[in-house]
C-alpha cells in the first residue's frame, strides 16, 4: 500500500499537535482494553441477543429466505439471519467471484490505496450454511415467490430480501462513454477508472480541472465532493496549485443541502480553498471532440440555460439506476426510478408483504452508503423475524446514515444524519470539525468494519 498520510495543507483540525507515536499507542491500548473487557463480558450475551429463541426457530421451521444481491447489502443480512437462526435455509443469488469494496474507490483515485486493497474472494465472504447461486437476476415473479436467473434457474422462496444495488447509466450523458474512454476524463466509481483518475491527477499540472455531481439518487453522495477536494490537496502539495482551476458543478443548491449543520460547516472551508462551486448545474452532454462539458443550468425565474466548461481534466458523473430486473418489474412502481417500493421504516414491500429491501436499490429517500445498511440490515433481520412469527413487524429504520467527508489528505469531518438531516451521536463525532483520527479511522478502520463486523453479522 501507498504512503496514506501525506502532509496536509492547514493545521491539525482538532488543536492538536500531531499524532506522537506515545499517544497512538494509548489510544490503541485503551481501545484493546475495551475489546478484551467487552468480549469477556458482554461478548457472549451480545451473541445470544441476536438468536430467536428455539421454540421461535422450531416454529419458522424450513421457511425459505432467499437473497437477491451478494454485495454488502446482501452479505450483511444474510449472515444476520444466520446469527438469528443458525439452522435458517437461506439462499444467496450472485454472480460475482470477487467482491469489491466499493467505499475505497474514492481512496484507490486519491492514491491512498492500491487495486488489492479492494477486493475480497467472494466464497470467502459467506458464511458456513448458506447456500449460494452463482448467477444473476434476470426477473422476480412476486405472485409465485419465485426469482429467476439468467440461466432459467428458478429459486423459490418463502421470504425474499432484494439488495441489488444500483449502477451507472452511461446514457443519461451524452458523450458520457466517449469521453471515459478518452485520455482526459475518469471517475471513481468503477475500479479501473479510479486507478485511471490516479494516474491523471498524479500528472496534472496546468488547466481547468472539471469535477460533477449528478441529479437523482447515486450512491455514495459524498464522492463526487471528496475526490474534488483531495485533488485540489493534492496538486496544492505538489506546488501546482497556481496553475490549476477547480470547478465544481452541481445541480444541488449548495454543497450539503441535506445536512445543513455539514452544509454551513464545510462550504467555507471549501470557498477559502479557492475551488469554484457551480451550483444548480447539471451535466447533460459532454463534447470529447473540444474537451467542452455541457451543463443545464436551472435559473431562479424557472428558465433553463446552457451553459459550457471547457476541461483539460474532467470527473464526470452520469445518472445512476437500478438494475434492469428490478426497474422492469413489479416491484417497483411510477415515480421511484426504477427503485424497490419499501416503507421508510419497516423496508417491507408496500404490496408483497413477504419481500424486504436493504441498500441502494431501495426507494427510502435515505442515502445510499454502507452505513445506511450497517443502519437498516438489522431491522430487516427483525423484520422477517416477526412476519415469518406471525406478528406485525416491529423494527423501524429512522433514516440514519453516515459519511467520513475527506476534506484533505489526513483531514476527516465523520457525521451521523437521519432523514429529517438531522445530526445523530454529535458527541462522538464532533462532526463539523475536520480531524486526523477520522482519517485514519476511514484509511484503516472502516474497511475492518466492513468486512468483520457487517458482513460476519454482527451489526
């Protein structure tokens, strides 16, 4: 792995001096202490607390539960109702070999890690008792409960959990293909182009340099703005600061609007930076031919205008949607975008009672992060619990997620927010101040959360 702590471009967020090599170990110390304390005290009553209860087990029987998507979504609830019922018939639907995790792209772009970094061995990740399906969605037959893959396998279920994620649409952008093709643009959100994003950034020193948010839901809101202001750290430290503009365009009206304590905290830190925020702007079409980006920007009076960036650098963000299995069938409805129809709270389906949605795929209006399914993949757990017992569902998701906003190289701002953008646990996080250790806890972290705490489920 690359260096993952380069010198950053303003003081130390917190008023401290720096990390001591003394310090670090007392925090590594005090934290293992609480580790060793917890797992000897309350380690085994959490894991029971996460069982039903044998004569619940005895009474949901063989029931089937199946599990349309095996990315964090998928992987977490799974292994969660295995914790819940060991001897549960539950089915994993996926056609991936090698699982990707996808909140370290933004770091693979930056150059704080490398590809492996990234990947894990799908088969590794599933945990013993669970049967898996290698192949992918192709339609969901709610009347028959039953979801039929691309090969004309057809997987029946008792209870169903969708979790397919979305995905870029390349054709919500004219010249959107073209252009990642050409030597001038990438994005973060597929693997080979982070690494690309790397290389061009590495070596750019002079030119406009052109960053984009999309309309719509996408995953990860906060990318697009991260991978942004590491880039202007990056060619600060460097010394070509001077000879490079950053624009930033939005079709938000500002930075954060769904969190507006973030929103009033970051904006000025970014605006002192120098990097120009273009808001109520939305990419529509991109011309490789002139290295022009096209934007639609909606005026105050209601007008629309063109308006056109010339880049010499681009990180274009097309549209996101979700898979065609889901938007083309029943499960979704019109005006969700192709979205799964859950309630906010429940995750159940509004209309087939015995199907749950967890993660990105899902209408919720919440955002679509793994800290949203750290958030949601219990209560969907609870959820099948209790319907498959016959009693009414009584776990409700309040909307919380969460978003480590990289600022800069070695500075963090980590925040907790629901759905009324709402900071949640400001005590914990402090979260309007950029940090150190919520960079590191970020760098090293959260992929351990990730991959031994969510998807092992424990959550």
């Amino acid at each position: 792995m690359e260096q993952t702590d380069k010198p950053a471009s303003a003081g130390d967020g917190d008023g401290r001096q720096g990390m001591t090599r003394r310090r670090a170990l007392k925090i590594l110390g005090g934290g293992a202490a609480l580790i060793a304390l917890g797992g000897v005290t309350g380690g085994y009553a959490y894991r029971r607390s996460l069982r039903i209860s044998p004569a619940e087990a005895a009474r949901i029987g063989k029931a089937r539960f199946v599990v349309a998507g095996g990315s964090i979504g998928g992987l977490t609830v799974a292994a969660r109702l295995l914790r819940g019922m060991p001897e549960a018939n539950v089915t994993l639907i996926e056609p991936r070999e090698v699982h990707h995790y996808q909140p370290g792209y933004t770091l693979v772009g930056a150059g704080v890690y490398d590809r492996d970094d990234v990947l894990f061995d799908q088969e590794s990740l599933l945990p013993r008792g669970m049967r898996w399906v290698k192949d992918s969605v192709e339609a969901f037959e709610p009347e028959n409960n039953r979801v039929v893959t691309a090969s004309g396998e057809k997987v029946d279920y008792d209870y169903l959990v969708v979790a397919l994620g979305v995905e870029m649409d390349f054709a919500s952008v004219e010249g959107f293909a073209e252009a990642m093709e050409s030597p001038h643009a990438a994005n973060i959100y597929d693997l080979d182009s982070s690494q690309k994003f790397r290389r061009l950034a590495r070596t750019f020193s002079e030119g406009e340099a052109v960053f984009t948010y999309p309309s719509g839901y996408l995953k990860c809101g906060g990318a697009p703005q991260k991978i942004t202001w590491l880039s202007e750290d990056l060619w600060r430290s460097a010394g070509h600061r001077d000879g490079v503009e950053v624009h930033f365009h939005t079709p938000r009206p500002s930075l954060f609007p769904v969190v507006p304590a973030v929103d009033a905290a970051v904006t000025p830190l970014i605006e002192a930076r120098g990097i120009h925020n273009h808001y109520g702007q939305d990419l529509r079409a991109i011309d490789v031919s002139t290295r022009t980006a096209i934007f639609e920007e909606k005026r105050e009076d209601g007008s629309n205008r063109e308006i056109r960036r010339h880049y010499d650098l681009l990180h274009p963000m097309p549209g996101f949607r979700t898979p065609a299995a889901l938007r083309g069938s029943e499960l979704t409805a019109d005006g969700l975008g192709g979205q799964l129809e859950v309630d906010r709270h429940t995750l159940r389906h509004k209309r087939f009672g015995n199907i749950f949605g967890v993660g990105d795929c899902c209408a919720t209006g919440a955002a679509k992060t793994a800290a949203t399914i750290r958030k949601q993949a219990p209560v969907v757990v609870g959820n099948l619990f209790d319907i498959a017992l016959d009693r009414d569902p009584a776990h409700r998701y309040d909307g919380t997620s969460g978003c480590p906003l990289l600022t800069r190289y070695g500075r963090c701002m980590m925040f907790e927010f629901d759905y009324n953008g709402e900071l949640v646990n400001e005590w914990l996080y402090q979260p309007t101040r950029e940090t150190r250790r919520w960079w590191t806890f970020k760098v090293h972290g959260l992929k351990r959360l990730y991959r031994h705490v969510m998807i092992e489920g424990w959550v």
